[in-house]
C-alpha cells in the first residue's frame, strides 16, 4: 500500500528501531526528569507527514493532527512544545536523512548533481533589521528566476533520482564552488567510497583550480561550456540531466514549500530546512521498498 500512513508506520518503525540500536542519536536530555510523552520516534514521523501534507503553520497543523491523527498519535504535545522539540531534533534528522539514503538502492549511483536555490527569509526591509537572522542571512540574486531575495541559499548533491547526498546552508552571497569544495571536504567517508564519482553542475562551476581541487577529491566534473571556451566531448548529452537539478528544487519549493518555511531563528530555520529533506528522503526510500517507477514522486503521501 503507497500511502500517508504505510510511509509513517514503515518509518516510525525504522526510526524507533534505529534510536534503540544507538541510543545516542536522540536529543540530549537529563537522565532525571519527566520521560517525554511523544517519543522521538513519534517526533521524526509527524514532522515528516507535517512536510509531505504541506503544513507549514505548526499550529494549524496540532490542530489538524489532533483531529485526524489521534489513533497514531495517542499523545500530542502543544505547539509551543512541539516546535522546541522539533528544534532538538535537527541532529537526529540530518542523521536519520542520511541513514535511510544509505539504505535505498538508488544511493550507489555513480553520478549527482549539483546546485544550490534561495531559501527567502523575509521581504520586508524592517523585518531583515529585526530579524535574528540578520548576519547569517543577506541579500543575493538568482539568476534562475531573475529576481533578488533576502535569506539564505540551500546546497545541494543529490543522486539523478533526486535523492538527498550532501547539503549545506549558507548566506544567500556565499560562493557555490568554495561551499561545494568544503561541502565534500567535511565529508571524508563520501569522498573515500565515491572516487571516481561524476559531479554534473551548471556553467557557474567554472574556473580550473576548482575542476583540480575536486580531481584531488576524487571526483569528476561535467558542466556545460562557457563563451570562448572550446567545446567538450559528450556536453550535449549530460544537457537534459542537468534539468534533473531544477526538478528536484522546485520538489522542495513547490511540494515541500521550502521558502514558506516560517523559521524566525537559526535554529528554527535550520529544523525546517531539514525537515524537508527528511520528509522527501523518506518518501523516496519508501518508494524505493515498494517498487515504485519514480521514486521522487510525492503524490500517494500529499493528501
């Protein structure tokens, strides 16, 4: 069965699993103290159905979650608590994202691409002075829809059947080719499985030193040529591939409602940035488990 609920029972099950196997991936909390009415587990799953049904106000979704979900969720917590330990969680959904990635078969491919989008934080210019993002969030330009914006950009590698690899977020005027460098770099166990690994990007992964940098990582490069550069063997048939990247980002943007993410704080953006990934990871190892012939599709889980 491909639905909301077959997702949410197969990964509450996995994650509690996983969670009592090693105990150290969830949230610290004192050894004394009251025993927390919605376990992790729990935790991880209703975010997860939170991003894939398209809620993005935390307190319409208790209220919808209180009406429809009693007999998943016997328990369940205000908003105000609901958002601090959603918060909590971050670690142990970026850990949980990469755990069930490794545990799809789309997750050996031997190609990815890359490319980061905007993750808008605010339109109004007294909003971005009072913000407790400002200094981390900045204005930047995206070429891709013309248009500037005020917030962070959200980096991304992922498979071609958009599987989540690596992310990172940065300032919106942050340099993609250094982010991805160091992107790579502070992962040491992807650069040693993946050697030889092909890295498909746009023409802004442009200048040599950063093509070596990443021969030195192991990895190899394809991107279409700029003006005034000689023409590359093969360019024309990674082309269409490269449009894999821009379907993935407007998964995030357009079901996953990635720019109406609502986070006020670092923290607060952070848990919903990866509470998207999460949620678009666990639908495609879902997928994956049942067959489906496209895994990144969302269309069983948003309703």
């Amino acid at each position: 069965m491909n639905n909301l609920d077959s997702l949410a029972t197969a990964l509450y099950v996995t994650v509690d699993d996983l969670i009592k196997e090693h105990p150290h991936l969830a949230p610290w909390r004192p050894r004394i103290g009251f025993k927390p009415a919605l376990t992790d587990a729990e935790l991880v799953t209703l975010a997860v159905m939170q991003g894939l049904l398209g809620f993005t106000s935390e307190h319409r979704w208790i209220r919808y979650a209180r009406a429809h979900l009693r007999s998943m969720f016997p328990y369940l917590p205000r908003q105000s608590g609901y958002n601090k330990r959603l918060r909590a969680a971050t670690g142990l959904m970026r850990t949980l994202a990469r755990l069930l990635a490794e545990r799809t078969s789309t997750w050996a491919d031997d190609v990815w691409v890359v490319d980061s989008t905007p993750v808008e934080c605010a339109r109004s210019r007294e909003t971005t002075k009072r913000s407790d993002l400002a200094g981390w969030a900045q204005y930047g330009y995206c070429a891709s829809h013309s248009r500037f914006f005020w917030g962070l950009r959200l980096h991304l590698v992922c498979t071609l059947s958009g599987l989540p690899v690596a992310w990172a977020r940065t300032g919106a005027k942050a340099d993609e080719r250094e982010t991805m460098i160091d992107l790579l770099a502070a992962a040491p166990d992807l650069r040693a499985a993946r050697a030889g690994q092909t890295i498909i990007a746009d023409r802004n992964y442009y200048p040599k030193h950063f093509q070596s940098q990443l021969r030195e990582q192991g990895f190899h490069l394809l991107r279409p040529r700029r003006k005034g550069e000689p023409a590359t063997p093969g360019t024309t048939l990674f082309r269409p591939l490269r449009q894999v990247i821009e379907s993935i980002n407007q998964t995030f943007k357009a079901q996953l409602d990635l720019e109406r993410h609502n986070g006020r704080t670092p923290q607060g953006v952070c848990a919903r940035v990866t509470q998207r990934i999460l949620a678009l990871t666990a639908a495609i190892w879902h997928n994956d488990q049942l067959g489906a012939p496209t895994l990144r599709s969302l269309t069983a889980y948003d309703h």
